[in-house]
C-alpha cells in the first residue's frame, strides 16, 4: 500500500472508529451512572422495608448482618423524611417511630451495593471492549472498501504515468546526445540560442527524472551512501549552464542511509533552483555540519521560504513541482529539509536521521 494510500486508509479508519468508541464509551458511562442511582434507590428501599419489618416486631432472618439500628432521640430537631445519608463506609437513614421525636437510626454497610457496582463495571467494561473489537474490524472493512475506488484510480493513473514516462524516454535522450553535437559544431559558449536551448533540454530533462524517481517512491531500497560523488556530478552538469556562477564543495565525504538515486534527484532539484534564481555573480556553496548536509546560495532570498515545498505555490521562486517532489521524496527517507533566507541568499539544510 502506497503512503497516500495508507494515509488516506488511516484516517477514514481513525474518524470512524473513534466516533464509535466515543459513543460507546458514553453510552456505557451514562448506562453506569444511571445504574448506580438505580442500586442507591434499591439500597435506600431495603433500609426502609428494614425498618417496616422491626416496627412490626418481625424477628425474621431474612436479613443479613449488613444492617444495624439503634433508637435515638431527636426532640425539636428536623429531620427530612427523604433522608438518606452515603458515608465512605455504609448508609444511614433515619425513620421516624412516633410522634415524640424518636426515630429508628438504620445503618447499612456498602458491601453488598460496592460488590453489585465492581460487577456491574466488569460487565460494562467487557461489553465495550467487544462492542469496540467489533467496530475496529467493521471500520476496517469500511475503510478498505473506501479505498477500492481510489486504489483502482492510482493504479491506472501509475501504469498511465509510467507508460508516458517510458515514451518520452527516447526522444529526451535523442535531444541530448544532439545538443552535445551541436555544442561540438557550434560555439556553445559564445551562442546564446545554443546555451537558452541546451538550459531549455536541461530542464525538460530534470522533468523526466523527477517523474522517473517519484514513481520509484513506494520502492525505495535504502543503503549507506556517500553524497561527496553525487553532489560532484551534479556541480560538474550545472557548471556548463552557469558559467558566471562560483561553485564551492567545502567536504569530501559524507555517508548517509539514502536510496542513492532519490537523493541524487533532491539535490538536484535543490541546486539546479539555487542556480537559477541566484545572482549575475553569486555562488553556490555546499558544506557540512554534524549530521546535515547544507546548499547555500548568494541569490536574493526567498520570500516565504515555510511555502516553497508547497505544490499551489507560485512566487518569484516557484520551480514547478521539483522542490514538491523533493518533500515527498525527503519525506519517504526520512530527511528532514528547513530552509533559512534573508536578502543575501538562502540556506537549504538537509538532515539525515
């Protein structure tokens, strides 16, 4: 499964079953609660009958030791007919026995009520987690139902991609073995149509790349690799395009688990834009720090650098979907990209985990 693909399972997943468990949870808390007023009610009508059968004198046994009166006297004081008193220990009302102010004190231990509430909880308890079992799979089956449309539309619109990007394989590698031909016949350095055309062949051959590694991303095999030889190759193609521009590679070796050809296409995309929006005579300047591998530039800035990764942005910086690209691919090796940038240039920092 892709991570759109799981992305997208996950939520529909989450947003279901939580909204389940929540009512659940709910229902089962109001049910508990409800259910304890009820055991309360019960407990304050067998005080009562208690008490019916002693002022009848009835010695039966058919109460158990959970019970205790004493008489006691409360001349002149108020006592509610409704009392009912819950201590940490037991329940104590007071029934009146005549009209002289003596009153029957019962006492109830809570053993029978705390014992009644402890099965009462298991039971409600083990009837959610079942009920939240059963809606977890449900949620499961609903979700991966969802996405059988969506998988079926990636499925075809890959095979589509790819098939596309498999043409345009020939003619791309036609247009720039027939440029280094023209760059042989002709001056390359001194004709500026043969230098806005060999940029225009670079960029649409970027383009291929990027197509070509992003359809590679569910794939990637990771290994411990040297960036020093990648970030060579990529300076030495840029150079020709932007001869007024100073490249400076300040580290001759740095090893990071990456899939070598995604992050070719990272630092590609990062360093082809820093070329392309810097200066008449700016650098490009790649060094590293501890564990992050840095592209700095002496171009003007960008302006909203936290917007750049963004696929809908279109500022002065914009580079199409190549800085896109680079989010999604950093995203699938776990690279972490911040990007620092004030008026004398920008600073793209790459950290490997």
């Amino acid at each position: 499964m892709a991570h759109h693909e799981k992305s997208a399972f996950l939520k529909f997943f989450l947003i279901y079953f939580l909204s389940v468990a929540i009512l659940i949870l709910m229902a089962g808390s109001f049910y508990f609660i409800e259910m304890k007023n009820q055991f309360l009610k019960a407990e304050e009508f067998s005080i009562i009958d208690y008490a019916r059968h002693i002022k009848i004198m009835d010695n039966s046994d058919s109460f158990d030791h959970t019970f205790h009166h004493t008489y006691v006297d409360k001349k002149g004081e108020y006592i509610d007919i409704r009392n009912f008193t819950i201590t940490q220990n037991a329940f104590i009302k007071y029934v009146p026995m005549d009209q002289y102010g003596n009153y029957l004190k019962i006492t109830k231990t809570k053993a029978h009520f705390l014992s009644h509430l402890k099965e009462l909880k298991v039971e409600i308890i083990t009837i959610q987690i079942i009920l939240l079992l059963l809606f977890a799979l449900l949620s499961f089956r609903l979700a991966k139902n969802a996405l059988k449309p969506l998988e079926k539309s990636i499925t075809t619109l890959d095979k589509f991609a790819k098939d596309l990007i498999h043409d345009l394989n020939t003619p791309v590698t036609s247009i720039k073995l027939n440029m280094k031909l023209l760059e042989k016949q002709l001056d390359a350095k001194e004709n500026k149509a043969i230098q806005r055309l060999n940029k225009s062949v670079q960029t649409i051959s970027e383009l291929h790349e990027n197509l070509t590694i992003l359809l590679e991303e569910e794939t990637f095999q990771m290994q411990k690799t040297n960036l020093f030889p990648i970030v060579q190759e990529i300076v030495q193609i840029q150079e020709p395009l932007y001869p007024h521009l100073n490249f400076k590679i300040e580290f001759s070796s740095f090893e990071a688990k990456v899939n070598p050809k995604a992050m070719k296409q990272i630092l590609q995309n990062i360093i082809a834009n820093a070329c392309k929006y810097n200066k008449k005579h700016g650098y490009i300047k790649i060094y590293v720090s501890h564990n992050a591998l840095y592209i700095q530039d002496g171009g003007s800035g960008i302006k909203e650098p936290e917007k750049i990764f963004d696929r809908s942005y279109s500022g002065k910086q914009s580079s199409g979907i190549g800085l896109d690209i680079v989010k999604r691919l950093a995203y699938a090796m776990k690279i972490q990209i911040q990007v620092q940038s004030n008026h004398e240039g920008s600073i793209f920092i790459l950290t490997m985990r």
